[in-house]
C-alpha cells in the first residue's frame, strides 16, 4: 500500500516540518479521521464536530511540533 511509505515519512520528518508539510499531514489525519466516523467531504462536517464526536481531543502533528 502507498499511504505507509508516506506516513513513515511523514512522521520521520515531523520535528523539521515546514508549513507545506504540515497541512499535507494535518489533512492527511483528518482524513482517516473521517473515514473512521464515516462521513465523506460531501457530508459538508466541521472537522471539530468530527474530532468531537470521535474524542479526538488534540491533532498529533501539533502535538509532535510541540516536543
């Protein structure tokens, strides 16, 4: 599968993030966020109400950038 190379990557990188990569990984999370609530963008949700729904209290790429 061609997501793990990527994620490996991804996290491998993470404390030298520059911003392009960051959304890349931030919208990356958010989609297996959405997948695992199983709603689709043409559901129109707010990512927040899907994190809240989940308990998903924190992003990790913020939380990876922090340490």
């Amino acid at each position: 599968m061609a997501i793990f190379p990527l994620v490996v990557e991804l996290l491998y990188n993470a404390w030298m993030m520059k911003e392009e990569l960051n959304w890349k990984l931030l919208g990356f999370e958010m989609s297996v966020l959405r997948c695992i609530a199983g709603v689709t963008h043409s559901d129109r949700c707010r990512n927040t109400d899907i994190r809240l729904e989940l308990g998903v209290t924190r992003d990790e790429v913020n939380h990876v950038r922090a340490k």
